[in-house]
C-alpha cells in the first residue's frame, strides 16, 4: 500500500534539497520510513510508545533507522522547540466514525481543531503537508493558506485581495490517495511543498 502521497512528494522532495522533515504524529512510521528512503533526516513524534517501538522496527526492517529519530511526545507540545524544513502530518481523524460524516470539517481532527493544528506548525516552517480524511471539506483546507500570512487590513480594496487570495492558492494543492481504487484520504501541501510540483 502506498503512503500518504508518496509519489507526488517523492518528486516534490527532490526538485529541492529535502533537508529536515517532521513527521508529527507518525504511528508505526510508514511516513518517516517513506521520507527517510527520499534521503531526508527524519524527526518521528508520537505520543504513544508502543507506536514508536513499533516504528522503530519498521525502520530497522526497511534498513533507515539511522536516518530517523524516534521520539516519544506530544508533538503540539514540543512544536515550540523544533525546526524543520518541512513538517508532515497525519493527526487522527477520531476513529472510523469519520466515514460516517458527510463533510468532515476540521475542527474534528484530535487532539486539537485543524485550524489549531496549522498555526503550531506555521511557527516552524511555511512547508507542510497534511493527510486528511477523503471527505475533509476542501473549503476549510484552502482556507489555511490564509493562515500562512499575516491578516490582511481591511482597507485593502478589493483588486489586491483578490490578486493575494490567487497568489495563496497557488500556494496550495491537494492530491486524492487512493487504495484499490477506493479514495482513501486527501493530501495536502503548502508552501515549497505545492510550488515544487507547478515548476515540473
């Protein structure tokens, strides 16, 4: 099975130099091990030990452990402390009742609302890329382009927000996952992240 984008962040990664990736809420590491195979130094956070146990095996079998460092924390609350070039995330979507939501809005990621989530990772880099469930109300993601750049004064006319609300979409994509053709999740990148694959 393919991971969160790979594919598309393969080429994405390689069009720049890769640097350092956080990969925020990593699990068993299947992301980490994906961005430490593309030759980037690979910081793995998640707050469940057996998890990063778990993780650090899967590095070991894919032969990378010496590319990854596993730590065991609260990603939100080490957020402060850390830099990084890019920040990759996957932040539980609360269980599989998210399939039973029409339009999954982001205020239903855990352990924090998406928003929340975005603006601790803006402190360490413009270069995020975020997993979403499939059915993530794309409005809301686009929206956090917004937050990428300071607010915008009002008295601004109405010409130039729309010049900058263009610019800012150029500063996002998103890409559809699949499994077996079934639309498993939703990637998406800001900053470097998205350009990299418009200069191709």
């Amino acid at each position: 099975m393919r991971r969160a984008g790979t594919l598309s962040l393969q080429r994405r990664l390689q069009s720049g130099k890769p640097g350092v990736v956080i990969d925020g809420f990593t699990g068993v590491g299947g992301n980490a091990i994906q961005f430490a195979r593309m030759h980037c130094k690979v910081v793995a956070i998640d707050i469940d030990p057996l998890k990063i146990e778990l993780a650090i095996n899967n590095a070991k079998i894919y032969g990378v452990e010496s590319r990854i460092h596993f730590v065991v924390g609260d990603f939100l609350q080490q957020a402060s402390s850390l830099k990084a070039d890019v920040v990759f995330l996957s932040p539980p979507w609360g269980g599989p009742s998210y399939k039973n939501v029409k339009k999954f809005t982001l205020d239903l990621l855990k352990p924090k609302d998406g928003y929340s989530i975005f603006q601790i990772i803006r402190k360490i880099t413009r270069n995020i890329i975020m997993f979403l469930p499939h059915n993530v109300d794309l409005l809301q993601v686009k929206e956090l382009a917004w937050l990428s750049y300071p607010p915008l004064p009002l008295e601004l006319k109405l010409e130039i927000n729309l010049r900058i609300y263009l610019l800012l979409m150029a500063m996002i994509q998103i890409e559809e996952n699949y499994v077996q053709n079934n639309l498993k999740g939703i990637t998406a990148y800001f900053g470097n992240t998205a350009r990299a694959s418009r200069l191709r």
